[in-house]
C-alpha cells in the first residue's frame, strides 16, 4: 500500500474568496516558495488596489509584480478621469487584458499568474478569477 501523506511534495500557494449575503472575505497562505525551496514565511499575497477593491496573488513574483503596478495604475487613472470609483467588473477585466498580453508573448520564462479579484461597488459585492490565460471565471 502506497503512504500517500508521506509521497507528496506541498507547494505552491492557496487563495480563496468567498462572498457572503453581507460581506466578502479573501485569503491566502503566507508561505512563498522558490521550487522547494521556502522563500519567505510571511509573504502578503492579499492587496489592496483600490478603496473598494483587494485581491490574492499566486504565481510568479515578477509577473505580479508588473501586473499589479499596471492594473492599481489603470484603476487610479479611471478614478482621476471620471471620478468615480471602478467596479470590481472592470478590475477583473483590466487584470485578464494584462496577463492575457503576457501570456501570449514569447518569452523563453513563461509568465503565470493567478488572481482572485474582489470588493465592492454599486452592484454589491463580487468576485472573479483570472486564471493564468486571462480567462475570467464569475
């Protein structure tokens, strides 16, 4: 019989999102990991982008890196153009565009990144994942 407990290796990182009748609640482990090797014990993998909106990241450093910058930057420019706050749809969809165009760069260091995308706006609360395609999932 095959120890299963004892055969697998445990990387990678864990988020979650759940929406509730009067809230919304976004988590994830704080472990970051190089391979098998543990990088950093308290690493933030939940940020704030906007006052209405937060996410979890998973993936490469780099590639969230860039993606947040880009994305808090957008964000902030529809904020400053029309005075208002975006929604989390168009948070969502500005994320997917971004890593959408990463993705499908060449590169011989494949970008990935996962983010699950939360907060509040006119229409209540929501959330979205943006896989490492871009894709969007409600």
């Amino acid at each position: 019989m095959v120890d299963l407990e004892n055969n697998f290796v445990k990387t990678g990182t864990t988020t979650l999102g759940v929406v509730c009748k009067n809230g919304l609640v976004l988590a994830a482990d704080k472990r970051a990991s190089a391979d098998h090797l543990i990088a950093n014990k308290n690493a933030q993998k939940v940020h704030k982008l906007s006052d209405n909106i937060v996410v979890t990241i998973a993936g490469g450093v780099s590639d969230i890196q860039m993606v947040l910058k880009l994305t808090k930057a957008e964000l902030e420019l529809k904020r400053v153009r029309t005075g208002q706050l975006a929604t989390v749809k168009e948070a969502a969809n500005i994320f997917a565009n971004i890593v959408y165009q990463n993705i499908r760069k060449f590169s011989p260091i494949i970008g990935i990144s996962h983010f699950i995308i939360g907060g509040k706006d006119e229409n209540g609360f929501a959330l979205y994942d943006v896989a490492p395609d871009g894709a969007i999932i409600a």
